[in-house]
C-alpha cells in the first residue's frame, strides 16, 4: 500500500513538471507570434525621380510621387496594386521630380495623412500640391524627428530634417527609417550631407538598416562615407534615369557603395524594384535578398558619458547576454584604458563604468580619468579589438 502511494506521488510529480514545462512553451510561442502579411517596397522606375510604395496586408504609403509627367503612371501603378487608400503620403521635399505627380495621387485616392517638410517652393508644381491638399481639406503633418508611425504592425520613424532653415531645399527632405520585424529599411529623399550629419549626431544609432535607398539619385552631395559606414546596408537602391544631364549616379557613390561590398539595385537597368519582408528575410523578385542573421553580432553601445561625475554608462542593444572579457574602454585624450574583467551585460541592459570616487557597478579606479575641460571622446573595444561603438563628446 505505501509502495502504491510513493508510485502515485512520483507520477504526479512527474505529471506537474511537464505540465508546467508545457505551459512555459506555450506562451513563449505566443509571445513569438508575427503577423503573417508581409511587408513590400517598390521603388516605382518614374526616370530621374524618386516614388517608393510601401504596402502591409491593406495599409499603404507612399514616399514621393515622380515627375509631374509621372502622375497617371504612379496612379495607375496604385490602382494596379489595388489600392484606394493610402495611410500615409510623404512628399519628401519639394523638388519637382518628388512632389511633381502628388496632386494626382491625392486627388485620386484616398488619403489619411501629408506629412511634408516646413519648406516652400515658389512653383507651379508645389502649388499644385497645395491645392490638392486643399482641396480634400487635409492638413500637412510636419515631419519631427523621433515620431513614429503605424503601417500594419510595421513602423516608420522620423530621422529628418533635424533644422529649420537650409540653403538647400534637398536638406529638407524627410527622411523616414521603416522597421518590419528584424528588417529595416531606410529612405533618405534627396539629403545631402549635411543632414547626414545632423543624423550622425542625433540618432547615429537607429541608422543601420538592411536596404539604402541612396539619398539625391546617387549623387555625391549625399551617402557620405560615415554616414554609409553607420547604416551599413546590405542592399542599396539608387532611383535615376539612363542619360540624364546630372550625372547621376556619380561613380563615387557607386565605388563606395562597391567597396563596401553593398549589392546595388538601380531603377535605370532595372525599371521598378520591388522588395518583400516577412520580418526576417528580404526577397528581391523571389530571390533571397537578405537574411537577417539569427546570431546578430553583439551590440554595446556608449549611452552615456558624464566626464564630471566619472560615470560611462553602457548598454546591450541587443536581447542576448553579452560577457564583456577583454573588452576595452579608452578615454581618447588621455589615452587611459579599463579592460573589462569577466562581467555578463544583460540582454537590453545597462552598467555603468566608474572612477575617481563613484561606485558603479564596474570600477575603474580612483583616479579621475575624464577630462573636462576639453574634448575627450570615449570609444569600445571588443575582445578582438574591433571598435564597436565611440562616443565623441
Ligand atoms: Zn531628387
């Protein structure tokens, strides 16, 4: 009888671990759960213009709208996809060959949201516009850096214009970072240098994406190299048309892009690109594109450095725990470096790295080692020397 007990006890012991273990499992495949729709770009051939559709299940967007000669081709494009409404339409800036066929778009569809620069343009073209928007009672939502929007379970942000006043109407253009799961996308208009900069400087992070369309048809004003280097792309499209009088694409952006091992897709050879993301995978006409690598290299960055108060505050970019060893910090000026000891950073988490007299939870030393009265930048190092993130102060 007692046996008979102990055997019953085990069993259910037994029975009460699978099925906790089992209801771990099943909310973790749920917690996965994606939507199964998936995202398409189209980089529209309207010649030497720009006009990209982007469609998730039955919300769409459009960034730009070609030439004006372009109107019926990027409507009937629409209508072709079976479109009647578009959730968003981003006239970038207002230079003919992008805004020059949104009077047609917005007259024929229906229309949720304008979002377009605090830039004017005194021609017929942007007039046109004007009317149109008008004309429907829309309002322009003024791109602001940091906002984001919602396509289906897709999302864009806002990268630019960081300024308000350009000598150049091309650094006015918006410029939207498109996330689809674990695949970004990231349009850039026509913005030059400048704005690059001014992206660099205030979200250098959110750069990297997997696709570049190549900012102003190729040109060099744009794609400068450390602006190419932080998004580091693996695919980049260029938007222009066989012979045209600027050049475009300049072979200096075609060499940077080749150096650095960028698979290039161009409207002009190749007419309409159209581009599909599950999330994980991007596919170019039903060839494998890109796939988001499962291990991601790991990402640490620099959030913080308070060179009074002696605190560099670092943070896991990324889900997975990343063991800093023989990782290395090196304040610049001074040419002073900690060396990590054997410390797991926590997925998405953050540590701070002190001296003089703070405790964090990684402690340099007692001496100061920031300098404060001048430039002192703060750069990491992976175990293998690589610089994975600076912080110029
Ligand atoms: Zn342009």
């Amino acid at each position: 009888m007692r046996n008979i007990k102990r055997i019953f006890v085990v069993i259910l012991a037994i029975y009460m671990i699978f099925s906790l273990a089992g209801c771990e499992y099943i909310m973790e495949s749920e917690s996965k759960a994606v939507t199964n729709e998936n995202l398409e770009v189209h980089f529209i051939d309207v010649g030497q213009a720009d006009s990209i559709l982007i469609k998730k299940g039955n919300e769409s967007m459009l960034i730009d709208a070609g030439n004006n000669a372009d109107g019926d081709l990027v409507v009937n494009y629409l209508q072709k996809q079976n479109i009647n409404k578009l959730k968003y339409v981003i006239g970038t800036h207002p230079h003919e060959d992008h805004i020059g066929g949104l009077d047609d778009v917005i007259d024929n569809f229906e229309i949720e949201k304008v979002i377009m620069p605090n830039a004017i343009a005194t021609t017929k073209t942007f007039e046109d516009v004007l009317d149109s928007i008008s004309k429907k009672s829309l309002s322009i939502t003024k791109p602001k850096v940091g906002n984001s929007y919602d396509l289906n379970g897709a999302e864009f942000i806002i990268l630019a214009p960081n300024g308000e006043n350009y000598s150049s109407l091309n650094d006015y253009s918006v410029v939207v970072k498109l996330i689809n799961g674990n695949n970004s996308f990231l349009f850039t208009g026509d913005a030059e240098e400048l704005s690059e900069k001014e992206i660099l400087t205030n979200n250098k992070r959110l750069l990297k994406s997997d696709v570049l369309k190549v900012g102003h048809h190729g040109s060099v004003t744009s794609t400068s190299q450390d602006f190419l280097d932080a998004v580091d792309p693996s695919a980049a499209v260029i938007s222009s048309e066989t012979g045209n009088s600027y050049g475009h694409p300049h072979k200096e952006i075609l060499e940077r892009l080749t150096k650095k091992g960028v698979d290039m897709y161009r409207t002009d050879s190749q007419g309409t690109i159209i581009m599909e993301s599950d999330g994980k995978t991007i596919n170019f006409n039903d060839k494998e594109l890109f796939t988001y690598d499962a291990s991601p290299k790991p990402q640490v960055i620099i959030s913080e450095l308070d060179k009074v108060g002696e605190i560099v505050t670092i943070k896991n970019d990324s889900s997975e725990d990343i063991n800093l060893e023989g990782w290395r910090l090196l304040s610049v000026t001074g040419n002073q470096e900690y060396i990590f000891p054997d410390y797991a950073l926590k997925g998405n988490a953050t540590a701070t790295i002190t001296s003089g007299e703070r405790q964090g939870d990684l402690i340099w030393g007692s001496e100061n080692i920031w300098n404060n009265s001048k430039s002192d930048p703060a750069v990491l190092y992976d175990k293998d020397g690589n610089e994975v993130f600076r912080f110029d102060d």
